[in-house]
C-alpha cells in the first residue's frame, strides 16, 4: 500500500518535511507534489499535516480524485532517470576521500558506500581505526539507503513507535545515528555512504561530506 496526492495539493511542502523516508517530490512547474510509491512506507505522518487534505491511502482515495494513483507513480517513471548505482571506482573514490579528511583532522575511521538498496559497494577500514567501526560504516549506509535520509534526522524520530519496532526488529543494523547519508543523482537514490569511528558523530558526518566532493567534481 501507499499514499497518494490529489489535485487538493496547494504545494505548500508542509508534507516533504515530516516523511521519513523523503519520498515525496515534486519538480519546478508541477502543481503538485507526488508520492513515490516504490518508497512510501505507510506510516502516515503526511496525511496528519496536510493542511488542505489532499492525502489518502491508495485504497481509500475518493473516486472523484481515482486518476491519483496513477498521477503519484507516472510521475516518478517519467522523473526518475534509469540510472545505475554508485560505481566502484567512484566509490573507493568517496572511501579515500573520507580517509583523508578524518587523516587531516587525527583521527580514524572505516568509511563504506553502499547501493540503493544498502549493499556494500566498498568498505575501507583505515588503519588504527578499531574493527567494529567498519560493521558500523556499513550499517549507518544501510540505514541512510532504507530510509532515504541522513541517519542524523533519524535521531529526531527514535522514540516514535514505528521506528522503534524497525530499530528493535533490525537487532542493530538499522541505526538512527548520525553519520549515514543519501547519494542521490538527481531525485533518483543511488546509494548512500556510512562513516564511523569520529571522536564524534559530528566528526562521522563531516567524513561522509568530504566525499561528496568527489561526485561534484564528476558533475562539472
Ligand atoms: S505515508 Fe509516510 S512514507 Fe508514505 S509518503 Fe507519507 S510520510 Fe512518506
Ligand atoms: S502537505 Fe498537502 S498541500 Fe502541502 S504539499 Fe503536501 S500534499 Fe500538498
């Protein structure tokens, strides 16, 4: 199941900022925003603060608004480039990358990229880094892949029920801790990167931002 937006939609964003697993976009010249239905894990946050009240659960979409459905997935057929996931040489790249800040800044750290759907791609423990950091790398990646959000957002929404039951449910793979980010290329997931071992998580983040820079410099 899914939910979907109907013409009600004012495209005041007020959904984008509470799902959480982001998978509602929009592009400039819509008039509306639409639901990724490959994403969207039912958990209903954006139908409560929809001020107009333009959300519904697929099955219970009104008939007058029925052609919906099929607007929400249209959308991301047509909007989501066919793209593949991180490639391995890009991703040692981002691995090195993260080394080399965490190096400029005296500590160590295991970095990991993973695909879109959270497996490993490459996985690069820095010597001096202690051995559990690399699961954890691999773990933060997996969590910023499921979710489609910085694992550091995450943090806000543990104590809700439906995340606690995943986190719980996970036995430690899943993790809303910071460290975890998305590799998009344009609206379309492509894999995420996982960074531990910081002297703080803050340290873990600036590791995986670090690596960003090697997908900027493939994108001039
Ligand atoms: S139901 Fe939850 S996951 Fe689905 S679009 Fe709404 S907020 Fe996002
Ligand atoms: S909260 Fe409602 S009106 Fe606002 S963008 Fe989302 S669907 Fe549209």
């Amino acid at each position: 199941m899914t939910y979907v937006i109907t013409r009600l939609c004012t495209n005041d964003g007020a959904c984008v900022e509470v799902c959480p697993v982001a998978c509602i976009h929009t592009r400039p010249g819509a008039p509306q925003f639409y639901i990724d239905p490959d994403v969207c894990i039912d958990c209903e946050q954006c139908e409560i603060v929809c001020p107009v009240d333009a959300i519904f659960k697929d099955v219970d979409v009104p008939a007058v608004h029925a052609d919906a459905i099929d607007l929400n997935a249209s959308f991301f057929r047509q909007n989501k480039a066919v793209v593949g996931p991180v490639a391995l040489e890009i991703a040692w790249q981002m691995v090195h990358r993260a080394h080399a800040y965490a190096q400029s800044v005296r500590i160590a750290v295991s970095a990991a990229v993973v695909d879109e759907a959270g497996v490993p791609i490459a996985v690069g423990r820095m010597d001096g880094a202690a051995p559990w950091t690399a699961e954890l790398a691999v773990n933060k990646a997996y969590t910023a892949a499921a979710f489609h959000i910085a694992t550091a957002d995450l943090k806000a929404q543990a104590r809700q029920p439906w995340l606690r039951s995943l986190l719980v449910a996970h036995r430690g793979r899943l993790l809303a801790v910071a460290g975890g980010l998305v590799i998009f290329d344009g609206i379309a997931i492509i894999g995420a990167i996982g960074v531990a071992g910081g002297t703080t998580t803050e340290q873990d983040v600036l590791c995986c931002q670090a690596a960003f820079a090697i997908l900027e410099a493939g994108r001039r």
